[in-house]
C-alpha cells in the first residue's frame, strides 16, 4: 500500500510509494544516526532508497566526527590493501580515458584518504584536490602532498576553486539530500566538465550475498541501479555517455558497482522509469531474510554452549544480529574492534575495546562477522589468544 514518504525520492523527488521492508539496528551509545528506517519504493520512478528522518546535517557530523575511512588498516578509499589499490587503479584508469589534457583540475569529493587521487597522480594529473568532511582524512591526505580541504558535496570549500572534473566514487549512496548536494557540488564544475559517478549496484545485492541486508545499514541509503543512476543524473543536468556495471574485487565476494560518465550540460532531461530494480531488491529481502534465520538458529546454539562471550566486531551485521537474534540475550563481557574510531565506546553498556586487549578475557570469542571473519581469525591468533574461536557459517 502507497504511503508518503519521510524524505523525498533521490531520483525523481517522488513523495510516496510501498514499503519493502523494516531494518533495525542496535547503535553504539552517542551514535548520531537512526536505529532503524523503511526501506522503500517510489510509486513514480521504480527507485529504492531508506527513508529516513534524519536530516543532512546530522549525516555530514557523522561522517565529519566518525568517520570509519581515515584508518587505512580497517577501511577502504585510501588503497591500503591490494583489493583496495586494484580497485583505484581501475578508476583512474577510467576518468583517464575522459580526461586527455593532465594539467586538468579534478576534485574527488568524498575522497577518504585520497586512494583514487595517488592514482590519477601515478597517470601524470597535477591538478588535484581531495575534499571530505573528516579532518582527519584531509590530515592524511597533506601528509601524502595532495592538495585537499575538508568540506561536503553541499558545503563546497572556496578555496578550492573551479574544476574540469569532479569524481563522487562511492558517495552518493550515503547521502540524504541528493539532488540538491548534488547541484551545490558541480556548481565549481566548468561548462562541459566531467562528472564521475560510482555506487553500489543494487539491481545485483541478491547474486553477491555475504551477510543478510548487508545493504541495508546505517550509511547506504540509497539502492541504485544502473537505470536509476543515469535517470537522477539526467534530471539533476548531466548528460550520461558511458555507462555501466563492473565489480570490485574484495577478500571473499566480489562487490557490485555502478557507474557512470556524464557531462555538464545545461537542460536536465527527464528520468525513465526503472521497472526492474524493485523486483530484484524483493528477491534481495526474501534471501537476507532465510540467511538471517540460519543465523540465528546458528547463535541459538551458541548461547545455550557458552553462557559469556567476547564478540569480536562491531560491524554492520553485528547492529542488526544484537538486535533480532540469541545475541541480545547473550551476557558479553567486551567487543573487539580494530578501528580506533571504535574503541573506548560502548555498545549495550559494554566496553569496545582494542584487539590487544582481548587477552584480558577468558571467555570465547565469537567473529561478529561473515565478510571478514577469516582475517580476523588471523588477526586474534597472531596476537597469541588461545580462546575458543567461534566463526559463523553461511
């Protein structure tokens, strides 16, 4: 049934359509974002986006304060890992083949630590800018003798001038108010500039399911396809020449991506519906939804095994399992988390703590995680633990 939505549609600036599904999260304390939202259809353009009610603002003091990317080690954006780097190279490569003339000004906003800018400078580009919300990210990034400047798609710094070429790789998903950042975003890009555009390819969640709703989480809001990608940039005023899906290499799964090349031009053209997309995230729903039942009949039978754990992860699937299954009933002495952006908070009343740390516990040690669970293994076992290692099947 059709129902007025929180936030307006991304693509089209629809205002009602059918809910597809409820996720919650169970948030550590102080966190800025929302512990749950409706996960939507529009009526008018096909697009699937969460709507939420939080505002913009509260999104950019997120990524502004908590930002998971400015640790190399743990995060990706910054080529810290060879998965990482392959991905880069492959970006640059593509704006590259756009973009002839090297003295061009590129500005990637949204640029974490700057990985895609070091490989446009391996290319021989010069003029480039980094622009990210996270001061720690624009430190970073000096460090490494690149030019960059904390600001947001909506909050453009001056400072950094008009450019040839903006890149948004892996951004617009996080964003609330998109058509409107957007525009304030490319208002430095000169007529006839490229436009570079990257997100996770939702049309394709379903054939690369590592973790239930893994999609569904606390940053990505908005589940583009390739259709609905080219149809928001048309009307926000680009022109879409090149288009297209490709994966990303990471440890485990490959990850699906979007994206698109475009130009400035000055009449936005209209959108086209996308009749496929919602299909394919019903699909998506109903095999998270089997997944998560293994889960927790998996964590069922742990929690009846071991009565106290360590829950090694603080991860997007632990938000939503601490929440829906055996787990929010499990005493857990401590989380582990190895991204210091994590630790020292709490989650339930219960300490994050520094992997170094998880020798102080006797307790097992259950990998909160799907994804990484192998690398975590490694990880607790290169720091001597001797706990029983609990991992999650499947």
């Amino acid at each position: 049934m059709s129902a007025p939505f929180k936030r307006p549609c991304p693509v089209c600036d629809g205002r009602a359509g059918t809910r597809l599904h409820t996720q919650t999260f169970t948030l550590p304390e102080g966190h800025p974002l929302t512990d749950g939202y409706d996960v939507v259809a529009c009526d008018a353009c096909g697009m699937v986006f969460a709507d939420t009610a939080v505002t913009q603002a509260d999104y950019d003091a997120y990524y502004a304060k908590l930002s998971k990317y400015e640790d190399n080690a743990t995060s990706t954006g910054g080529g810290g890992s060879p998965f990482d780097l392959e991905r880069l190279k492959e970006t640059a490569a593509c704006i590259a083949r756009h973009l002839p003339v090297k003295t061009a000004r590129v500005a990637d906003v949204g640029c974490g630590n700057g990985g895609l800018l070091l490989q446009l400078k391996e290319l021989g580009y010069g003029g480039l800018c980094g622009i990210d919300p996270s001061t720690g990210c624009v430190r970073n990034m000096r460090a490494q003798g690149l030019q960059a400047f904390v600001g947001t798609l909506h909050r453009m710094p001056a400072e950094a001038g008009a450019f040839d070429a903006v890149a948004l790789s892996h951004v617009l998903e996080h964003v609330r108010d998109v058509r409107s950042s957007l525009a304030d975003c490319t208002r430095g890009l000169r007529p006839g500039g490229l436009l570079y555009v990257e997100v996770p390819d939702a049309s394709r969640y379903g054939e690369f399911l590592g973790a239930p709703f893994q999609e569904f989480n606390t940053e990505h809001i908005n589940h583009f396809s390739v259709a609905s990608l080219a149809g928001m940039l048309r009307a926000a005023g680009f022109a879409p020449f090149e288009a297209g899906q490709k994966l990303l290499p990471t440890p485990g799964l490959p990850y699906p991506a979007a994206y698109a090349v475009c130009r400035k031009e000055p009449p936005p053209n209209a959108w086209t519906r996308d009749e496929t997309l919602r299909p394919c995230i019903e699909a998506y729903i109903r095999d998270s939804a089997a997944f998560m039942a293994r889960l927790c009949e998996q964590l069922e039978d742990i929690r009846r095994r071991h009565p106290e754990l360590v829950v090694w992860g603080t991860g997007q699937l632990l938000l939503k399992l601490l929440g829906e299954t055996a787990l929010k009933d499990t005493r857990i002495v401590a989380f582990v988390d190895g991204n210091p952006i994590n630790q020292g908070k709490r989650l339930k009343g219960i300490p994050i703590v520094a992997p170094a740390q998880a020798r102080e516990f006797p307790q097992p040690v259950l990998v909160a995680s799907l994804l990484n669970a192998e690398s975590i293994c490694a990880s607790a076992r290169s720091l001597g633990l001797t706990n029983t290692l609990l991992t999650l099947a499947r």
